[in-house]
C-alpha cells in the first residue's frame, strides 16, 4: 500500500491521557500521505476530515486512532472495495484504562499505534464473490413448521418448492379435528387452522408441493444449490438459494417403556394413538371397545429421564390437556386423573390448563409411576406423591404421553461411518481393520438415516448434538446451522409445541431470505454479517494435509481427489479458522492474515533487558472477550499497562506462528481469551475456541521439550458478560509472568 493516512481523535479523554503531538510524531516514521487530529473525529465534521484527506491524497488506507473497532462503525463506515480501515482504540485501551499522562500509559499507546501502522500496509484489496444468486427457497418437511416457513417464504416475494416424504401435509397434526386455544380466552379448544393453511398453501402458485418425494442429492452453496428431488421414480433437478429442514420429531419408542406398561396391556396407549381412537369420534377401549371410566395420562413418559430422554419434550403436557378437554366434551361421564412430575404449561397454555382443571371428573396429582399392572382394569403403582407414600391407583385405560425425538441425521457421524467402513474394508493392517470395524458397529445405527444428502466433505446432513436435534447457537441465532444457508425449524431444532413451530417456521423463513440477499450481494450471514472479503488460499504451496478442510465448521470447504481444498465462498462465514490451521500460512483475508498480525507483534516494543514489566500480547476474540473488555474500559477498570491487545475473530484463526514469534521476540507471555467450548459453548464459530484448545496443548508440549515454562501462554475462556474479569485475568497473568521471570530468549 503505497498511500496511507493517520487520523488521531483528542476526543472521548484521549486528548488528556496521552501526548497526541507525541503520538503523531512517531506515526510520521511510518510516513503516511497526511497525519491529522480532530476533537471529534466521529463527527461530521470529523467524518469530512477523513473523506477530503482520501479524496486529495487518493489514499488506498486509513489508521482510525480513536476507539474500539466496535464502536462507531456507522461514522467510519467505508467501502471496503476502495479503502482498507484499520482501528487502533486509543479510548478503550489506553484513555479510559490507563492512568492519564503516565509514562507506561504514552507508551502503551505508542505501541499500539505502531502495531497498526505495521498491519495496515499488509491490506490487500477486497473483491467481492460475484455470483448468480437463484431466489428460490427449499423447504424440507411439509409440517407445521415447514408449511409456515413456505408461507412466510412465499409472502416475502421468493419461489418455493416443500419437498414431503409422505403423502399428505400437515403431519399428525393435520389430522386433528381441534388444538390447544391460541386465541383469547385461551379457555376452550379451538378449531384446527391447519387444514385451511394447507388449502392456502395448495392455492398459493408461487409454492410447489412435492409430495412422496425424498431429497437425493445438494451440492453447490448459499444462492446456487443444486437441488435433485426423487418422486415416483422420477429425479427432477432445481436451484435454490437456501434450504429450511423442517423435518419434524416423531414420538419416543413406547416399546422401551415397558415399566409403564406398553406392551403389556393393550389398554396402555400412547398420545398419538389415543388420537386416532378419538378421530374414529368415540373414546373406546382397546381391550373391549368400552368406554373407560377412567383414563389416566402418564406425563414425562420418557421424557426427563436419564434413561431415556433427558430433556423435557415441551409439547406433551399441552396434548394431554386438550385430549382430556376433548374426553370431557364428549364424554362427560368419563373421569380423568393425570399424573405428572410438573406440569408445564407456559404462556397462556397456564389458561386452558386451569379451565380443564376445573372441569369435573378431572384430577392432577404429583407422583411418579413406577409400574402398571393387569390387563382389563389396570393398577398403577404410584410413588414420590406428594404426600411423600407409595400409592395405587385403577385406572381402565392408560395414556403415556411419550417425548419427541427429531427427525434428523447426524452428518458428522454418517461421514465418519463412511470413513470407518473403508478403513474396515481396506485398511493396512488387521489391528486397523479391527479398530474400524469397532467404529463401524457403534454408528451403524446412522446407516440410512440421510434427510439432505449434501454433497459435502463434512458428511451428508446437518451435524446434530448429543440428543439428535441439529447444533444451533441457541442464544445468538437459534436457526443458523453448522451449514450456511441450510436452517433448522420447527420440533427438528428443538421440541416445541404447535404455537413454537409456527413461530419457528417463520424465523427459519426469514433467516433463508436473508441468507439468499446477502449471498446476492458478496456479503457474509451472521455473525460477520456484511463482510464481504472472502479468504485466499494460495494454493500452490498447499500440501495437501487437509487441516482446513477438516477444522473448517461451517462445511465450506470441499476436496478434489488429491485433497486440495476448494473454496465454496458463499457458504464461508469468515471466520479464519482455515487460517489458524494452515501449517503452510497460504489461506489469508484481504484485513486479516497471519502476516499482517506477524507483523503487529513485530512492531511491539519489547526491551532486550527484563524491567520486571513483562511484556504481554493478549490475542481476544472480537466476539466475546473483545466486547468484555471495552465493557471493562467503559467502567473504568485498568489492567496491566504491559499488555498488548490484539482483537482477532475467533480464537481458532490464531495460528500457532503468531505465538512463536511472540517468544523468540523475548516477548514474556501469550494469553488467548475467548468463548466458552463444550455442548453449551459461546463460540459464534463453533469450534473456535475448542480447536485453539487443542492446537495450545500441541504447542506447549514443544514449548516443554524447548526447556520454555508452557506457563508462558495461556487460554482464558469468557463470556460477554464477564467484564468485570477481564482486569483481573490479564493482571493476574502478569503476575504470574513476573513471578516467572524473563522469557529466555529475551535478547536473542
Ligand atoms: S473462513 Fe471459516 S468458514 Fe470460511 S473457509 Fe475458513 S474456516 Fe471455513
Ligand atoms: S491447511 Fe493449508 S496446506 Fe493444508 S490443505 Fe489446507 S490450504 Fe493446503
């Protein structure tokens, strides 16, 4: 980059923290086309500063000294296809950190300065992915969640094709002649609207409904998915530009409920085929063809239970509401009694279920069933009631109100069965053999399972978390997947009752639109929604060791047959994950790159002699641990005065490199700070966090075998909200450092 200016803002207590006229003068060394200051450089005025000095001096780049990259972003917005931005906070990290007019506090932001200048010039232009991008959305699943999602789809101007592996719409829901109310007074069952959406839908020309029909094959990305559909033996092929997988749950196996009594008397039912006993229009009792004269709904059949399904189903308790309304609208004669662990009735649903507690002939008690017995007249055995003693109860008909389990497959696992049968079928050795065929049987249980069957290097489907339901980030975007463009709705997500799945349809639906509009503008989807560089791979000097396309989340990468990865831009998310893992440095954005932070850490100043103030490079992700700690800054709390921050995007783009050379620099110590891993995790890329985890432990090891303390770096793991530690992480690792000693190869 040959023109470059540096725009230095006095505002917000900088102007009283630090020497400007200092700070400027040392940016001149860079020797910048213009170096200029301004009280307000967020302001108009300031903006103008900006905008004349580019227009006069054609700069290529600005250095923004003033505050965080996370604030004021709609001030110093610019086009990234004619101007690379680089923003040093002088305001959270040094003014409103630091002690003003201090000499370590003048020289914190003299390094931070310089580490700018250092990476600025590193920026290459961005080009954005230019694309034709197909508006149509695809929805897998023609249930209640999938039908919205069409809906809503279709409402928003876009093309619709619902593939449904059945007959029919509507699922079991369909079939029901009423629902829970949804409407005021929230007391009385109300008339099933789904028959008069599905007419709507039917009617609707800009929807096509494939029903019997099954996905074969998606390959392609966001905006150009190439879609086969297989129906009737015939394979049409289409393009969408997003995909919602609506595919639903289906009941727990009651089979397993043996203790309930399943199986064991025909007059052990589960909800759903108490529904269709109720759609032949007269409760009767299997045994006999009776009418009960009591029936008595088992809730949590199998739902919180470790034994069985550790989460509650969300959905039961509603159906077990409006069966016994239904019971007693037809057959009032008929007693009731429900026993539950708790009920759970949010919202309004809290409504109904006090209107059908109050009707006669109903009871609700607290206890646990610990078995059913008898064949006619059954005897439940009850315990853990409230009043703390084993009871029995008679009931002549038992519902077991069973939990859902979704409808889905697990990619991830399909693609390690595949890889496991070849290693069993031709592996080198029989000890190989052996281990594989292991594998083989404990996923075999996956075989068939495909829903999407993705053409992707990652596995065919949606990769799902422990108990089946597809991963999402259930507190930032719930509908976003591990596959850009491909969203989950519905009981598939998560349970949920009708109401939820409505909603959650039009979430998916809204989140595929965006997907289709950002694709059709370069632009990434959540979380670095709007950035619109994609990552180079310079693939001549790639070894085809595969670490990207394996580490990378979101399935963006695929492999030719020599296994060089080939980009798929529009499923990228920007992450740099890829970037972190390439041994080879050869994947690098046009802002971001491992040079480009190589060369910040260059830039530090860092004494040959230890001083006893350890030197300090804090690598934090923007997503979390960034926030914290300009939330820290903003209440004032200082650190360390010896630590350097560098934001970076997600702790799996550090690459290793960046550490080592922060030690053979005589740099003390390297602290990664970023989100939480494990099922719940934070991280807005997944993996992230867990990946860097993993690479740490690698390069500790080396660190131990260089006869280095692995002391020296460390991995800190923050929320959002945990401002009030960031202080007391980096003071506590300087700390640590100082206690340490000086890095040896400090002078080296
Ligand atoms: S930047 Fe992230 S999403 Fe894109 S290819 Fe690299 S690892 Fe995958
Ligand atoms: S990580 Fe780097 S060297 Fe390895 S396959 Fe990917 S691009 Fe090639």
């Amino acid at each position: 980059m040959e023109r470059f200016g540096v725009f230095c803002c006095s505002g917000c207590g900088i102007g009283e923290a630090v020497d400007l006229a200092q700070l400027k003068s040392s940016a001149e060394e860079a020797k910048p086309a213009v170096c200029l200051e301004h009280a307000c450089l967020c302001s108009p005025e300031g903006r103008k500063q900006i905008d004349d000095a580019v227009a006069e001096h054609q700069l290529e780049g600005v250095l923004l000294a003033a505050c965080s990259s996370r604030a004021k972003q709609a001030e110093f917005a610019f086009d990234p296809l004619r101007l690379a931005v680089e923003r040093v906070s002088l305001r959270e990290q040094v003014a409103w950190s630091h002690p003003p007019k201090d000499e370590d506090t003048q020289l914190l932001a003299d390094d931070l300065l310089r580490m700018g200048l250092a990476r600025l010039p590193k920026a290459t232009p961005t080009k954005p992915v230019e694309e034709e991008v197909e508006t149509t959305v695809l929805v897998v699943g023609g249930g209640v969640a999938g039908l919205e999602a069409a809906r809503a789809a279709s409402g928003m101007g876009h093309p619709v094709v619902i593939v449904e592996k059945s007959d029919r719409l509507g699922g079991h829901t369909a079939s029901l002649e009423q629902v829970v109310p949804e409407t005021p007074p929230y007391e009385r069952l109300q008339t099933n609207p789904l028959p008069a959406r599905i007419a709507e839908i039917e009617a609707d020309s800009g929807i096509r409904v494939l029903q019997g029909a099954r996905i074969k094959t998606i390959s392609g990305q966001p905006g150009q998915f190439k879609v086969e559909v297989e129906s009737q033996g015939q394979v049409e092929s289409f393009t969408a530009g997003a995909i919602v997988q609506a595919t639903g749950a289906r009941p727990y196996d009651a089979g397993r409920l043996g203790h309930l009594g399943y199986g064991g008397s025909p007059n052990v039912v589960t909800s759903d085929e108490l529904d269709e006993i109720l759609a032949k229009g007269e409760l009767k009792r299997p045994s006999d063809g009776q009418l009960p004269k009591r029936v008595l709904f088992v809730q949590c059949a199998g739902s919180r239970d470790p034994q069985h399904l550790p989460y509650c189903s969300a959905e039961c308790c509603g159906r077990t509401l409006r069966q016994i309304a239904a019971i007693h609208a037809r057959h009032p004669q008929v007693e009731t009694a429900t026993l539950y662990k708790d009920m759970r009735t949010p919202g309004q649903l809290e409504r109904f279920y006090a209107a059908v507690q109050a009707q006669p002939g109903t009871l609700f008690a607290r206890g646990e069933v610990s078995s059913v017995e008898g064949n006619g007249r059954l005897t439940i055995h009850v315990k853990d009631s409230l009043l703390g003693e084993a009871v029995d109860l008679e009931a002549d008909l038992v519902v077991l109100a069973v939990g859902m389990v979704p409808n889905s497959a697990d990619g991830e696992a399909i693609r390690t069965l595949r890889d496991a049968q070849r290693r069993a079928e031709k592996g080198e050795s029989e000890t190989q053999k052996a281990e594989a065929q292991k594998k083989v049987d404990e996923l075999k249980s996956h075989e068939g399972t495909e829903i999407l069957n993705l053409d992707y290097r990652q596995g065919p489907d949606l990769p799902a978390l422990r108990y089946g339901f597809p991963d999402s980030h259930f507190i930032c975007f719930p509908y976003e997947s591990r596959r850009t463009g491909i969203y989950a709705a519905g009981a598939l997500r998560a349970p949920m009752d009708i109401p939820q799945a409505v909603e959650d349809g039009w979430g998916a639906a809204m989140k595929a639109v965006q997907c289709i509009e950002a694709a059709r503008r370069s632009e990434a989807v959540h979380p670095r929604s709007g950035e619109i560089a994609i990552p180079d791979f310079f693939l001549q000097r790639c070894t085809q060791c595969k670490r990207c396309t394996e580490e990378c989340p979101f399935g963006t990468l695929n492999e030719d047959q020599k296994g060089t990865p080939q980009l798929n831009p529009l499923r990228c998310r920007r992450c740099g994950i890829c970037m972190g893992a390439c041994p080879e440095r050869i994947i690098s954005f046009p802002t971001y790159s491992v040079d480009g932070v190589a060369s910040m850490i260059k830039a530090m100043s860092v004494p040959e002699e230890f001083d006893e103030k350890p030197r300090i490079v804090a690598l934090l992700c923007e997503n979390d641990a960034l926030p914290a700690l300009d939330a820290a800054a903003a209440a004032r709390k200082g650190w360390n005065p010896w630590v350097r921050v560098i934001p970076v995007r997600c702790l799996g783009s550090v690459n290793l490199v960046w550490i080592a050379d922060s030690l053979s620099r005589g740099i003390d110590g390297v602290i990664l700070i970023g989100c939480k891993t494990g099922d719940d995790y934070q991280c807005h890329f997944v993996r992230g966090s867990e990946l860097a985890q993993y690479r740490l432990g690698n390069i500790q090891e080396t660190l131990t075998r260089l006869a280095l303390e692995p002391e020296r770096i460390k991995i800190i793991e923050l929320a959002h909200d945990e401002a009030y530690r960031v202080p007391e992480v980096l003071d506590a690792f300087a700390k640590e450092l100082e206690d340490l000693g000086a890095n040896p190869m400090k002078g080296f």
